[in-house]
C-alpha cells in the first residue's frame, strides 16, 4: 500500500474518534464535506533568448481531493491529497509515477478554551499572509507551498493577531543541529475599507553546524503593510527591513513596493501604476549581507509571469531588484476580464560591467469565468532582455504562452 493510502486510511480513522455513539448517516453527511480540484495547463514556452531553440510544448496537470469534517463542536479537521504531473511523464500507458501526496491535512479548533474568535490550527497547511509578498502558498505553481507547524489566532471584525510557527527542514538528529524552523507574528488593526493596516515579525533559524562549511542563519523580517479604497482610489504598500545573521557576515537589506490605481466605468476597469525595490549587495566581500530575500512569497504575482524572477535573490545574483509596472484592467463582458502589466525590470545595484537594466516584460491575460465553478485563463508575454540580461541569457526576445482550465467543486 502506497504512503498516500495508509495517510489517508490513518485520518479516516482518528477522525472516527469523534463520532458521537448513534450518529445516522444524514447525521454523518451533514458533517462530511467534500471539495476538489482538476486543472490543465498547457504552455509554449519559449523563454530561452535564442531563437534556435525551439519552443517547449507541455501540459501541467494538477488534481486535488479535500476531506472536511465537523464532527465534534468547535472541532474541525481538513484533508487535502494531490497528484501533480507532466502529462506524459508516465513510463508507458500502463506504468505508473508516484506523484499523490499529502497537500494539507489539519485538525481546526474554534473558540479555544470558551474564548469566543480564537482558533488554533495544527499539522499541514498552506499559509499566506497580506498580498504573499513574503509567505504565501504559490497557487500558480503546479505543486503548490505547504508548511508543516501550527498556527494561533484571534479574529473580530477591527483586529486579527495570529502567532505562527512551522518546521521547514527537521534531520531528525538528537541534537537538532540542523533544523531549519520559521515563526511569526501577525497584527491588523482597524481593518476598515480605506485604511487597513498590518504590522508583522517573521523569524526564520537554521542551525547549520555540520557539515563545516554550512553556515548558521538567523533572519528576522520586520514590515508593515498597508492597503486601502476609497472613491475608485486604491493602493497596497508595504515596506520591510530584515536583520540577522548568516555565519559571520550581518544581515541589512530591505523591500518597499507600492501598487496604486483607480476604478472607473462603474469599477469594469482600472489603470495602476506599481513600483518594487529590494535592496542589493554592491560587495559581497565585505562580510555584509546587503540583498533582500523574499523568504516563501507568491512571486509569480509580483514580478512578471515568466517567472525569471521567483528565487529571489539567486535569480538577480544577489544585486537586488527594481520593477517599475504599468497596469491596466478591463470587463469585455460581465464574465470576461482582459489584464495588461507592463514591467521595467533593473537591478537595484550595477554588475561588474557597470550595467543595471534587465529589460522590459509584457503580460497579457484573459479570463473567462462564464460558468459556476469553472475558469479559463488565456495568457501571453513578451520578454526584451536588457544589457545585463543579455550577458546572462541571450540577446533575443523571449516569448511564453498560456492556456488553463480550472474545476472545482
């Protein structure tokens, strides 16, 4: 029997613990829910900068099957199992790959100890904060993030603080000298239309002290992030500084990002204008760490959707990024939605070439959502590498494109 199996026969039967004596099956079905989620994407991917290489074709299959339960009161449970795959991937048409997984699986307790919004989850769960511009579950990937840990909060309508925890990489050593672990503490307040703000701790150590060479990390993460509407204006700014250490060289960076727009025509559209900055080592010799890391964000969202730029920093060498949008939005149809972002990419420190430009990238998306439960997305981008992307890349313009259809239920 596969891992995936016994997980899943293994919570069926914990969760039958709670069963109260006599329980009839309307009883059980009004308590037992089930969700899920099939969605296909198939891509052309041309993102190599040269135009003898042809371009990628493959579809992405990524299928979900959610277990609710409330079988107690104030007790909940949740499991999700997934199977991600390439089509095609499969040895033969009668091999088989081993991709299920357990994707989420968590036991939800409401009004802890009698104390009316406070809730604690814990297990496997996916996890974002504000716009996932530091921890977030990458709903875009075909994989998705998870985080294994628990999570404490209290929520009414004006204030929501959360503290969290999770362990990212456990060795199972006795000393755990080489965990690496993750905690936080989250707090809106006020949480009115115009004016929400939110201030927030994210703490992450990795005790790296064997072998040698491993260097030990500690990383705090201070920011405030604001969002706001009114009258058709709206914004979301956040600004964060993070301090700490990674073996002897201290740690100082920082990120600011703005994202300001206005609705019109009775709210069908809206044009945005959005800038990023995070900060870049123009040393790295000098023992200081100068260069922002996203830590565990949804950057697919935030610097353009051919994904050059999701591993920040290794994917700009460690020199930071700047990235200047133009955004654009409108109804076609009650149901059809056209988006244009256009980014200016740089670093935020010049190379040893003295160059800084990465270039300049275009998405356009369309998105139907004509029937309950179903989503169609077509999307298509553009890549002009800069100066300091062509020495990296290639010197010709890159191109990706995009269909997905999204069931759930």
């Amino acid at each position: 029997m596969s891992k995936a199996k016994v997980l899943f026969y293994s919570f069926i039967a914990a969760m039958c613990l709670f069963l109260p004596s006599g329980l009839k099956a309307e009883q059980l079905s009004d308590a037992v829910s089930i969700s899920g989620q099939v969605r296909l994407r198939s891509e052309v991917d041309d993102r190599s900068f040269n135009s003898a290489n042809k371009a990628d074709n493959y579809s992405l299959l990524r299928t979900r099957i959610g277990l609710s339960m409330e079988l107690a009161d104030n007790v909940k449970s949740f499991v999700q199992f997934q199977d991600s795959r390439r089509l095609g991937s499969e040895p033969s048409t009668l091999g088989s790959t081993s991709n299920l997984d357990l994707h989420q699986g968590y036991i939800q307790l409401d009004n802890l100890l009698g104390a009316t919004g406070l809730t604690m989850k814990a297990g496997r769960m996916e996890i974002a904060f504000g716009g996932e511009r530091l921890i977030g579950p990458v709903g875009w990937s075909n994989v998705g993030r998870s985080f294994d840990g628990a999570r404490l909060y209290y929520e009414n309508p004006d204030v929501r603080a959360e503290v969290w925890g999770a362990t990212l990489n456990d060795r199972y050593e006795s000393n755990e000298s080489r965990d690496n672990s993750i905690a936080g503490l989250d707090l809106e307040i006020g949480r009115k239309k115009a004016f929400a703000p939110r201030f927030y701790l994210i703490a992450e150590r990795n005790n790296k002290r064997n072998p040698a060479n491993d260097k030990m990390l500690s990383r705090q993460t201070f920011g405030v992030h604001l969002i706001g509407e009114s009258s058709g204006f709206n914004y979301d700014i956040e600004a964060a500084l993070q301090r700490g250490s990674l073996g002897a060289a201290d740690i100082s960076t920082s990120l600011f990002a703005l994202d300001a727009g206005y609705r019109f025509n009775d709210r069908k559209s809206r044009l945005g204008f959005g800038l990023d900055y995070l900060s870049g080592d123009d040393n790295p010799a000098d023992n200081k760490i100068n260069t922002f890391n996203t830590l565990y964000a949804t950057n697919h969202k935030f610097y353009g959707y051919m994904d050059y730029f999701t591993n920040i920093p290794a994917q700009t060498n460690g020199l930071g990024l700047v990235d200047i949008m133009l955004k654009a939005q409108t109804k076609l149809h009650p149901k059809v939605l056209l988006k244009g972002d256009f980014h200016i990419f740089r670093y935020a420190e010049d190379n040893a070439a003295g160059e800084n430009s990465l270039g300049n990238e275009l998405d356009l998306t369309l998105v139907f959502n004509t029937r309950k439960n179903y989503n169609a997305v077509l999307g298509f981008s553009v890549f002009s590498p800069g100066d300091a992307f062509k020495s990296l890349k290639g010197d010709e313009t890159a191109y990706w494109l995009y269909s997905m259809l999204t069931v759930s239920f």
